[in-house]
C-alpha cells in the first residue's frame, strides 16, 4: 500500500509538532506550511527537520499563510494530500480583541479558502479535512457539560471567526459530500504550549519563581474554569476523526473542569510549595504558606500571585467543561494523560528550561547586546 500523505496548516504550532510526529509514526509522509518569519519559527519541528539532500525524505514544508489563497491551491496541487489538517489560527482568544480583522481572515476565511482550494482542485471526493474548531465555541454558559447538540455563543472575535470556519466545514460537507469534519477540541496543554496561555505562562513563571529568577507573577481571572487535557492525547484524535466511517463532528475533552487557581496551586504542589489566596477581585494575592524543598528560592509569606486588570477579557468564557461520550462511544477514544500528568510534565520541563538559563546567566552567557 502506498504511503498516506497529509498536509498540515500551522506545523510549527504546539499541535502541528505533535501532529507531524504521531504521522510521521504511523508512516505517512509529512507536508507542512510554515509562515515565513523574520526569526527562525521552526523550534518545535527542528527534531523531524530532514536534509533535502538526502533521499527517502518524509517530512517536507513549505512556505504559505492561510490568507494567500492562491498560495493554498498550489500547495495542494503538488502535495496531493489524502488528508489536510487545518491546524493554523490566530489561537489566542484575547489578542483576538486587538486584532479582529486579522482574526477573521485567518481563522474564519482561511478555513473557506481551504475547503474552496480543494473544489477548485476537483479534489471534493479524494481528500479528507479535519478543521480545528474549538470550545469557545460555546462561550457563554448554555448548558454544561458541553456536547456536540449544546448551542453556541461566541464570546470573542477569535470565536466568532471559529464559528464561521465550523459552519464552512458542515457547509461544505452537506453541499459538496466532502468528508470534512469538525474536531471540537476542549483545552489541551503541553510542556511546548505557547508562552502566553494560561498554563504555560504559569509553569514557566513558578520554575523562575522557584529560581530566584522573577519574585511574582501576574494573572487575570482566577476564577475561569477550564476542561485541560495533554496536547498528546488530543492529536490522535484528530487523526482519528479522519479515519471513521462517517465525516461528523466530534468533541474531545477529558469531562473534568478546573479553576485558573486551582491549576496555580498545582503547579506550586509540584514545587512543594503551599499557597493559600486571600483578597478578592483585583486585590487578590497568592501567598506561600509553607515550603517543603529547601533547594527552590521560595520563601514564607513570598507573594507570588497577584492580579493584573490587563488580562481580564472583554467578554469571558467562564466554564467550560466537555462531554466527550460520542468520541468515547463510537471511536473508543480516551485520553490517556489526567492533569496531574499535565502539570507534572509542564513543570518539570519548564523547571529544567529555566535551570539551563539560570547557569547560563550565572556564566555571563545570556545577555547580547547586538547594538552595544
Ligand atoms: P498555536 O498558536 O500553537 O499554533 C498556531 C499555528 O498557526 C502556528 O503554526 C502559527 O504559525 C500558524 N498560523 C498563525 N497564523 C497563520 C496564518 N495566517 N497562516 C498560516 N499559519 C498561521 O495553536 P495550537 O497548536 O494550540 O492550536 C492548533 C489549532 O487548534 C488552532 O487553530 C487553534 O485555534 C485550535 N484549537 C486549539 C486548542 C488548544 O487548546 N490548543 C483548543 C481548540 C482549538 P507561527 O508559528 O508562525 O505563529
Ligand atoms: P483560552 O486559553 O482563552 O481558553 O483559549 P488561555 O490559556 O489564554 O486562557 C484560559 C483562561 O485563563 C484566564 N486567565 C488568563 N489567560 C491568559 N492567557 N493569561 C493570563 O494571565 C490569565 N489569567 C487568567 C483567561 O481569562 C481564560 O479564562 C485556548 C486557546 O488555545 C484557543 O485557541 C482554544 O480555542 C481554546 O483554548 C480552547
């Protein structure tokens, strides 16, 4: 049999490393599009990055962004992919506020472009499109746990935009008798998670805390709740999707909600470090308690959490808590990590992240002044 081809928009994304190693795994050979950057933005996929000059290559990427249609054609022209994952977006839901337009045309028209390239290509009947679309979604508490029958209501552009981009897929499904399909992923963490989510921006700050790096952290809303699960589990689902029967919607999602604070108190757990809150509203503070390992700079009554304004959103999501029984029921699907494995990972790759540039300031190795 030959080998499987997929094409992934948005490779050098958390989801797009994950991905391309799960496929690149199960045989497939590997298309990627990356944007093209001022700075190198290939850290995630630098370990499956394969010489062009040598032969039998299974990973290629290519150059494109998902608001250059003409660009999206010629790619799927060459490539000839049995599956296309579409994977790139504008991700984050509050610089969405800040950037509405862009938003759309990425993240709402790009999927359009996608599922248009592929009819203008004659390719309806022989390529399979799986959408990234997304909890927010939901937004606005209608009914929880959430499933595939619960309505919408988007609360942000970002949404908004992953709305239109949802409504494409099922558009072009029931109009085209594509097999395109809509994975509603629930929240899905990893230790290479973009720095400014939530749990990222929490593990990495605890590591530097615990370094004597940085004394305390910022955050918005502690009381958001949110359905976490590991990046990893969440990949194989996507490939999944693409291999039933039927094209459908899916939601994926672990069933189990936690608060912001909550997932803090973990990462400081991990630490040995005990928190306890006090305050509320913009005043509230995160304070430690007690320290168990004597190796971290961290002391009693240290501050370590306080509350910024700037992170609050517009309009919030405030609960969000998946019933992913369909995906369990008819793919067998179930995620193999909890969140204590999440935040496990999260910190000790971050502790060890921050470890490395602890030494290298301690050597005088980190600070370039290019312009001195
Ligand atoms: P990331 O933000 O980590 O990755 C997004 C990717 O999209 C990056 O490769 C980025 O490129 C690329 N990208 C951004 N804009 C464009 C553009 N205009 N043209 C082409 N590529 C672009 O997101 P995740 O990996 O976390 O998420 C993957 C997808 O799943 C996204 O669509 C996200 O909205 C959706 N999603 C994510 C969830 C999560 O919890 N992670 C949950 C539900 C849905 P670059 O590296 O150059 O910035
Ligand atoms: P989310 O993820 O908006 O759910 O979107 P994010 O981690 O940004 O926020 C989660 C919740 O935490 C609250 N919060 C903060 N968020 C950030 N980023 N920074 C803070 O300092 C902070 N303090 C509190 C937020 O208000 C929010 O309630 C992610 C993205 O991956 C989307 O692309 C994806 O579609 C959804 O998950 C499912």
């Amino acid at each position: 049999m030959s080998q499987k081809i997929a094409l992934i928009t948005g490779v050098t994304g958390q989801d797009g490393a994950y991905l391309s190693e799960f496929l690149l795994k199960k045989g497939y050979i590997v298309h990627g599009i990356k944007r093209r950057s001022s700075l190198f933005n290939t850290d995630r996929i630098d370990h499956l990055y394969q010489d062009p000059h040598v032969e039998n290559q299974n990973f290629f990427l290519h150059y494109g962004d998902l608001t250059d249609s003409t660009n999206l054609i010629r790619i799927i022209q060459e490539v000839k992919p049995d599956e296309i994952y579409n994977l790139a977006a504008m991700s984050h839901v509050q610089v969405s506020f800040e950037m509405p337009e862009y938003t759309a045309n990425t993240d709402g028209l790009g999927a359009l472009r996608l599922l248009e390239a592929i009819r203008i290509l004659g390719m309806e009947n022989n390529v399979k499109l799986y959408q990234a679309s997304t909890s927010e979604l939901y937004g606005k508490v209608q009914e929880v746990p959430q499933t595939e029958n619960t309505p919408f209501y988007p609360r942000s552009p970002y949404a908004v935009a992953k709305l239109y981009a949802y409504w494409a897929t099922v558009n072009y499904r029931e109009a085209y008798n594509m097999f395109a399909c809509n994975g509603i992923l629930f929240n899905h963490e990893s230790p290479i998670r973009g720095e400014t989510f939530v749990t990222r921006k929490i593990t990495r700050a605890a590591s530097k805390i615990a370094l004597g790096l940085q004394d305390k952290m910022y955050l918005g809303n502690l009381d958001a709740k949110r359905d976490w699960g590991h990046a990893k589990d969440y990949v194989k689902m996507m490939w999944m999707i693409l291999q039933a029967e039927e094209p459908e919607d899916w939601v994926i999602a672990t069933g189990k909600t936690t608060s912001v604070r909550d997932f803090v108190t973990m990462a400081f757990d991990y630490l040995g470090v005990t928190l306890k809150f006090e305050g509320k509203g913009i005043h509230e503070k995160g304070i430690v308690t007690a320290v168990s390992k004597s190796e971290y700079n961290i002391s009693l009554g240290q501050e370590v959490i306080g509350i910024d304004e700037k992170y609050f959103r517009p309009t919030e999501v405030e609960l969000l808590i998946g019933d992913a029984s369909k995906a369990f029921k008819k793919l067998g699907w179930k995620p193999d990590h909890k969140l204590e494995d999440l935040v496990y990972d999260m910190m000790k790759s971050d502790l060890n992240l921050m470890k490395k540039e602890s030494y290298l300031k301690k050597g005088g190795y980190t600070i370039m002044n290019y312009f001195e």
